[in-house]
C-alpha cells in the first residue's frame, strides 16, 4: 500500500472533466485506488463517489493506492493531479 498527501494543483479542481480523466486514469490499474478529502474517503475509480468530495484547485486530499501496480498507479495519478 502506497499513500500520499498532496495539494491539487489543477486550476479547477476535479470537476466533470477532470474528474472523468482522473477515473480514467484510475481505471487502468488493477490497484485499488482511494481518494480523501477532509476525512472522507471514496473509490477513486467511481466518477460519482470522486465528485461527491467537491475537489477543488488547492485542496489537500490523500491518495491511497493498494495492488499488483501501485507505483506507477500512484506515480501517474499523483502527476495528473500536480501538473494539470
């Protein structure tokens, strides 16, 4: 299990779009990805569960990925999110 804290950079946040990408991206792993935001945690591969935390530009969320894949499914996600 790989964890990080980090602060979305994407200007934003996780709306519809970036959202639908961020699932997206989720999806290709076999790793369990989960999402946090202010205590609650969610399925990083549900695009409703994700928006539900009303992600914002600079908001600090917590990103949990467990699995066969968890490095480059934490390393490609975690970018998506600071470099958008």
């Amino acid at each position: 299990m790989l964890m990080t804290k980090l602060s979305v950079s994407i200007p934003r946040g996780l709306q519809a779009r970036n959202t639908a990408i961020f699932v997206s991206k989720a999806c290709t792993f076999t790793s369990d990805v989960i999402i946090s935001k202010n205590g609650i945690s969610m399925d990083g591969k549900k695009i409703m569960k994700v928006m539900d935390l009303h992600v914002q530009g600079g908001d600090e969320i917590t990103l949990v990925v467990s699995g066969d894949d968890e490095k480059i499914a934490i390393d490609t996600l975690r970018k998506f999110l600071l470099e958008q």
